[in-house]
C-alpha cells in the first residue's frame, strides 16, 4: 500500500490562463433530447474512459506533467473560506480522450448556482495519452472568455498531469497526494456525476459528522447515453466483498473524507489493478471506517464493453481476493450472496423508481442531454 507523503512528479509543466465552464443549459430550456434505452423516452435538455493499461505515449518526455488550472478569478490556490467545501476529484486517464471529455464537464459545472459555497479541484492523472496536451489547452481556449464574463468568480479548477505510473491505483494515489481538498472521491473517464451532486454530498457530510464514507447510488448507462439499470449501494461486507465478486457500491458514487488518507493512511494499493475498490474496501471495515448509504443516484456508469472490471485480469484478481477468504466462507458462497441480496431486497434496491438524468454525449458533449426513464430496472442487461 501506498503511504508516502505527497509527490509532485518531476519533468516540466505547462500552465494554461484561468478559466471556467458554464453549463448554459441549466437555466435554458432549449436543446436537444434523446430516447433512452428500451422503456426510456428523452424529455428537456440541457449542456469519460476506464483504464486499461499502462503506458506512455511517444513523443511525450518521461514525466512530463501539465498543470490547467480553472477558476473565473486570478490563477491561485483553492483555499476556501471556513462555509465552504473543497472537493477534490481524481480521474486516472490512459487512451480515453472521448470520455475524459465528457467526465470533466460533468465536474466543472457542478459549481453552477451552489449554495453551499462548493468550490472543486479536478486532478487528471495521465499515464501518456496521444493528444492530452491538445484537449487541454482546446478547454482551456474554448473557456478563456467564459472566464471574464463569470459572475462573481466560480470555484473550480482542472488540473491535467501527464507521467508515467504503475496503474490505475497508483495514478489514483498520485492525485490524492496532490489534493488540497476535504472530500475525495475519484471518477474514471467513462463515468460522470449528475448535475449538483456535490452540494448533495458536501450536505450530507455536514449533517453526518461522523461519517467517513459515503455510498450513493449509480445509473448504468450504454455508449450513447441510453438508460440500462439503477444500482443502489449496500454497506460493504467482509464475506460479500471476497467471495461474491462483486462490490456492493459503485466506486464512481463513492465520497470520503480526506482524513481517510491523511490520517487513517487508508490509501489504495497499487500492486491491484482491476479489483484495488474491493481490497480497499476489506480495510475501511477491519479500521472500523464510518460508512453510510444514500438511495439517491450522484453518478452514471458507462457500459461501454471494453470496462476494466471485464477484463481478463479482473477475473484473476477476484479469484486473488476469494483465496483471501477462509475455506468455510468460500464453501458459505451461496449463503453470503443470498444474505447480500436480502439486504438489497430491504433496501429497495430491486424497485427503483421512474426518473429523469442528464448527462454529456458524445454526440453533445457541449451541454447536458435529458433522459426520462419511464420503467426503470435493476438488472444490467
């Protein structure tokens, strides 16, 4: 496990000027709307990809690191008045420009009318992606003017670091020990947060002071943004985690306090490379980490078939995690996974609700598309 202090990476940096994103679709009711999957119909509208290796692409110098930086004042340090939140979000990008697209406009404009004083720092950890200087200075281009004209200054900045690393994990710890903020959490590239769920989170937080971790539901969604299931989280478990294979929450609707790792030293271990949640998770339960579950959804999956947790190595690794179990556990499979289910099943989780969500498309990544879900279900098909 990774538990060093924090490191900034060496090779040279590029800046870009300030700037900020403006969802203009929040508050227009124009735009374009989309038929979701199956039983979902589009409704009003408004303005990601996992990682599969390593690597480093040609033409980049070893450890070369970017640095853009977003925020409608003067470049400076998100340092946040005492009512206000600072978020930080760690992406660890490789190959997924598309979806990296998407994923930080879903960040960005999360600051948009907040009342609870939100301000954000998205830290992207490249692993040498093929253009990821260009898309960045293309945001920060495309932003410059927005910047100027933002009313009273929007807290949020975007800060791309292109080096090489060991995995997905080991990128995730190189933003975390770069982050300034009080609540973590990390988004891959393929997935995005619904509008203002950060100030959902950053309440919560503040009503629940004992709470360290957060699990709030998810919705699955295909390449072009049509609906396939809802997802509701459930307390981790020590016998579900290693022998069912599968998580009870969705890492991309997960939030926990910065002291998880500061303090607690909690930090992912690098040596996982598709299953590092689950391990994590064992040790939040043996420290006796305060963890709690919301029914309310903060994130969209992308299924779009090539998701690590799919991979060949993720099937060696969760076979790793059941030999981690005792031999009566293993042999209890069917049990523990029946038990897992009855919890759900207590939960809601197998009657989701009719609802509406918002998201970035690649075929309008400017501003959110709006999909009605009419006959939601549970099962990812």
């Amino acid at each position: 496990t990774q538990r060093s202090s924090r490191s900034r990476g060496g090779g040279r940096r590029w800046s870009g000027r300030s700037w900020t994103w403006l969802d203009e679709a929040l508050s227009s009711p124009s735009g374009s709307a989309r038929r979701g999957h199956g039983r979902a119909r589009s409704c009003t509208s408004t303005p990601t990809g996992s990682r599969t290796s390593d690597g480093q692409a040609a033409g980049l110098p070893s450890g070369a690191a970017l640095c853009c930086a977003v925020d409608a004042r003067p470049r400076r340090p998100l340092c946040p008045a005492p009512a206000t939140v600072l978020f930080s979000i760690v992406t660890p990008s490789f190959r997924q420009l598309a979806w990296l697209r998407l994923c930080v406009a879903s960040v960005a404009d999360q600051v948009h009318r907040s009342r609870v004083g939100l301000r954000v720092e998205h830290l992207v950890q490249d692993a040498g992606t093929p253009g990821i200087l260009e898309l960045a200075r293309e945001l920060e281009q495309r932003s410059a003017g927005a910047a100027a004209a933002a009313p009273g200054g929007l807290g949020y900045r975007l800060e791309v670091h292109v080096e090489p690393d060991r995995g997905m994990y080991d990128a995730i710890n190189r933003g975390f020990r770069r982050a300034e903020g009080q609540v973590f959490a990390y988004l891959n590239c393929d997935e995005q947060y619904l509008p203002w769920i950060l100030e959902k989170v950053a309440t919560h937080f503040a009503e629940h002071p004992h709470t360290e971790v957060l699990f709030a539901g998810a919705i699955v969604v295909d390449a072009a943004g049509s609906y396939l299931c809802d997802r509701l989280p459930t307390l981790p478990t020590r016998s579900h985690t290693l022998v069912s294979g599968n998580l009870a929450f969705f890492t991309s609707s997960t939030f926990f306090r910065a002291s998880v790792l500061r303090e607690r030293a909690l930090w992912f271990d690098a040596s996982w490379r598709a299953m590092g949640d689950a391990e994590w998770a064992l040790r939040l339960i043996e420290a006796g980490v305060h963890m709690d579950t919301v029914a309310w959804p903060a994130s969209v999956h992308t299924d779009t078939g090539e998701n690590l947790a799919l991979s060949d190595g993720a099937v060696a690794e969760r076979s790793r995690l059941a030999r981690m179990a005792e031999s009566w556990l293993r042999a209890a499979r069917p049990l523990v996974v029946g038990a897992h289910r009855m919890r759900k099943l207590a939960h809601g989780a197998y009657d989701p609700k009719p609802h509406c969500y918002r998201i970035y498309t690649r075929e309008n990544p400017e501003r959110r598309t709006a999909f009605t879900v009419e006959s939601p279900s549970w099962r990812w098909r």
